[in-house]
C-alpha cells in the first residue's frame, strides 16, 4: 500500500471514529440497543483501519493525525446533528489542533 492509499484508509479511519462518537451520544450510555451497537461495530472497524495505516505512516504521525481529524469532525457534526455551539475559546483551541495536524504532516519527519 502507498502513502496516498495509507491516507485514504486514514480518513476511512476518522469517518468511523466520527460515527462512532456521535452514535455514542446517541446510545445514552449504551442504555438504547441501535445506536449501541453502531458504536461498537464502528470503533472496531476505526481500530482494524488505523492498524492498517501505521503499516507505512508512524504510530505517532498516524494517532496524532486521527485524533486531530477525528476531533474536528466530531465539533462539526455536534454543531449541525446537536446545536453544540463552540466559544471563542474552544474554536481558538480547535485551531491550533488543526495547525498541530499539518505541522505533524507536513513539516515533521516520517522515519
């Protein structure tokens, strides 16, 4: 698999994780069966992806960039599915996540 592959089954990745935070809300503390088991089959498939991308990104380079992406699009799917607003300081933190990931990414070494 190549860099490019390794990234698409990367965003794979943070899509699931996505999903599995928000059916998380959604499954009241596992207390509603549906949205529980969305939850469990979708952070099962985010773990099975992430493995298959540190075969060629770096465990750090690829948690590091998970968790950033996953963060962010979490924030964005709780300000559209459930009207959860971010300050003026949370949006600045945001930020500096996403200038985390690409300095991660972009700037810091693969080896």
């Amino acid at each position: 698999m190549n860099m490019t592959s390794s990234y698409l089954v990367l965003i794979l990745a943070v899509i699931l994780g996505v999903t599995s935070n928000t059916f998380a809300k959604s499954a009241q503390g596992f207390t509603v069966i549906f949205p529980s088991i969305i939850t469990a089959i979708t952070i099962v498939l985010c773990m099975y992806t992430l493995s298959i991308v540190m075969k060629n990104i770096p465990v750090g380079v690829t948690y590091a960039s998970f968790a950033g992406l996953t963060i962010i699009a979490t924030v964005i799917v709780g300000i559209y599915r459930f009207n959860q607003i971010p300050d003026l300081y949370t949006i600045v933190g945001l930020g500096f996540i996403i200038i985390g990931v690409l300095m991660v990414n972009l700037l810091g070494s693969s080896s």
